[in-house]
C-alpha cells in the first residue's frame, strides 16, 4: 500500500468531505493506496480554521499556487467556482499534477475544450467528480443496461432533483451569477451528475431541445437583508435529445436529462431510468435499498425489486446487509479514482472522464441555443 498526499483547492463543502472521506479509509478492504489531506488553499479563513482539526493537515494557505508548487503533493482536489476551472486547471496540468476536479469542468465549452487540451499535452491524470452512480443500485443499473438485456431502446431517462434554491429568501450566492456560474446554470452546477451514466453506456445525444427555467428571478443580497438583487442563472433545465446506443445505432431513441434546483418534494434525488423493448432498469437515490428491473412474462409486464446490498465498485468491511449512503457513494468515488491512478481499479466502475464531462459540455452548450432560439439544436 503506497501513500497518496492530497492537497485541497477549496476548503468548502467537499474539500471537508474529501477530509472526512480519508479518515474513513480503512472501510476499504485491500485498496492500494492510502490517502491523507496535507494541505488546503483557501481564501477564506473560516474555511481553512476547519481543517486545523484534521491530523494530516501540514500547510494552510489563501494561495492555490502554493499547493501546485508543492513537489510534496501526489494528488489535488480542485473545487473553486466555475469561472476558476480554466485557469487552476490548466495550470495544475502544466506543473504536471494529477488531480480531481470539480464538475462542470470549465464554465463554458470552449474552456472545458481548452482544459482537455492542456492536460493530454502535458499528459497528467485527470478524473471529474461524480459519486451517485457508486450507490450499488445505480451501479447493478449500469451493468444490466450494459449488458444488452435491454433489447432496442425505447426510452432513457436521467435525473438530478433537488430543492436547495425552493427558499426564496435564500441569499445570492456564486452559483445564482453568469460571471462565477455560466450561462448553463444549473447544467453546470447538475448536468455531470446526469450525463455520466447515459455517456458511459455509449448514448450519442443528438438534436437537442431545451425547456430552461428561471423561476426565482431575484434573491437577497445577504441573509435577512431586504435588498434583493437579479438572480442571472437557471433554475432548472429539462434537456430532451434523440440519443443512439452502441448496440441498435440505427435506433435515435428519445433520451431526457432533466437537472433541477427547485423540484419540490425531492430532497437531493439521483435517478437513472432505461427502457427497451425486453426489458427495463431503473433506479432513485429515495429507494436506495433496491432498484427495479423490467420483464415480460408471458402476457404479463412485471417491474420487480432487487436489493443489491451494500456491494459497490469497491468491497468494504462493512456487511453486505447493511444500508449504504452518500458518504458511501464519496468513499467509493475516491476508491476508484485514486485506484484506476495506481493502474489497479480492473473492470470496476471508473469516476468521469475528461471526455465525459467535455461531451456533456457539447449537450449544455446545444441546450443554451436551444432554449434561446427556441428550436431543437444538433
């Protein structure tokens, strides 16, 4: 087992995670690795005072260059606005760091294209966060849609839901401004989520309509204040699209991806759904104990619940009967980036790639026309 020093870009929700996810990495059985946090950049003294209590933690800094300067580090984690991506990204790339980043991987297409760029020039290892297709329902989801059973396509559907701006009087934050933001919105903030799974089976999307939403159009300028300023960016996006599949590519099935800030009655709700003309898979992160697969027997149609158990990419002590979570979910993430980085991951389900997150930059991109020409866009 050979130690991995992680160096954290943004000390925020997830740099702490990351944290969190490390101290835990003994639920791993047999991992190659080991990782520990050793350094956070942040500019917020707030955020960097957190880390003082992780053990592992060497260097707290406001400069992000100190941490791709430092030859100590092995691995960073990069999660800063998306208006930071092209500049730490490549420049992580050209010092020659490995490093996980944060989705959408560049606020725009020509940045994430620009990013790819720098970092097969420079030829570094690069993986983008994704952790709800490690859930082991969305997983056996995966591998039977993989497998063919499916038959012809009828119908793909994928979905990231949440209620995190359903608060009106929920202050303006970075992600509610174009200049941090983007023009995409909550693509960006949700769309790697939905189209790491759909992307990974083959699914080529082509003509692509978009219905964009921007439902809460202004917001406090700081909690309690009653000044309000302009919400820029969108709330929730439905993407439709024809898609073809490597197994039936003369099939353009319809195939939706829907991303959400404002869905209510979804706390924080994943989903996959793929339906053929055999059979059928689907599965929620609100039923995380099962998922369900369609068939026909005989005259009769049947969706049927399976409990895969908490069996996921990577095993874990913990036995199989017991229930799995989204701490899970990050543990697995980072088992298998920082496994599939030492050339020991195998068959096992692997983090999106470059190519994944700049391919569903392609479908934001098409989705912004789209909803600004009102037509569908190829």
């Amino acid at each position: 087992m050979s130690d991995v020093r992680i160096g954290i870009i943004g000390g925020g929700l997830m740099g702490r995670e990351l944290a969190a996810v490390c101290g835990r990495w003994l639920h791993l059985v047999d991992h190659p690795v080991r990782p520990s946090v050793v350094a956070v950049a942040d500019l917020d003294p707030v955020a960097l005072e957190w880390f003082r209590q992780v053990p592992t933690v060497e260097t707290l800094t406001d400069s992000w260059r100190d941490l791709i300067d430092d030859g100590s580090l092995d691995v960073l984690y990069i999660a800063v606005p998306h208006n930071l991506h092209e500049e730490i990204y490549t420049a992580a790339a050209r010092a020659g760091r490995d490093f996980l980043a944060e989705k959408p991987f560049g606020i725009d297409l020509g940045a994430s294209e620009r990013i790819a760029a720098a970092i097969d020039e420079a030829g570094v290892f690069v993986r983008v966060s994704s952790e709800m297709p490690f859930f082991p329902g969305a997983l056996r989801a995966y591998e039977y849609a993989r497998s063919g059973a499916l038959g012809e396509l009828v119908e793909v559907r994928s979905r990231f839901l949440h209620s995190s701006d359903i608060d009106r009087f929920k202050p303006i934050n970075w992600k509610r401004r174009v200049e941090t933001c983007g023009d995409i919105g909550v693509m960006g903030d949700l769309g790697m989520h939905v189209a790491h799974v759909p992307l990974r089976l083959g699914y080529q999307p082509s003509a692509v309509y978009a219905l964009l939403d921007d439902i809460v159009t202004e917001r406090p300028i700081s909690s309690g204040a009653t000044e309000t300023t302009r919400c820029e960016t969108w709330d929730n996006g439905l993407i439709t699209m024809r898609g073809t599949s490597p197994d039936h590519p003369q099939r353009a099935f319809p195939m939706l991806w829907e991303t959400k800030r404002i869905a209510p009655g979804n706390m924080n709700t994943w989903s996959f759904e793929a339906v053929g003309m055999d059979a059928g898979v689907r599965f929620s992160t609100r039923t995380p104990a099962y998922f369900e697969r369609f068939r026909r027997d005989g005259s009769e149609q049947v969706w049927e619940q399976v409990q895969p158990g908490n069996v996921s990419a990577w095993p874990m002590v913990s036995g199989a009967i017991f229930e799995f979570g989204f701490a899970d979910a990050l543990l697995q993430m980072w088992a298998s980036f920082l496994a599939e980085r030492a050339g020991a991951l195998g068959d096992r389900f692997a983090t999106a790639t470059v190519a994944e997150a700049v391919g569903s930059h392609r479908v934001f991109a098409a989705a912004s026309r789209s909803s600004a020409e009102g037509r569908a866009v190829s």
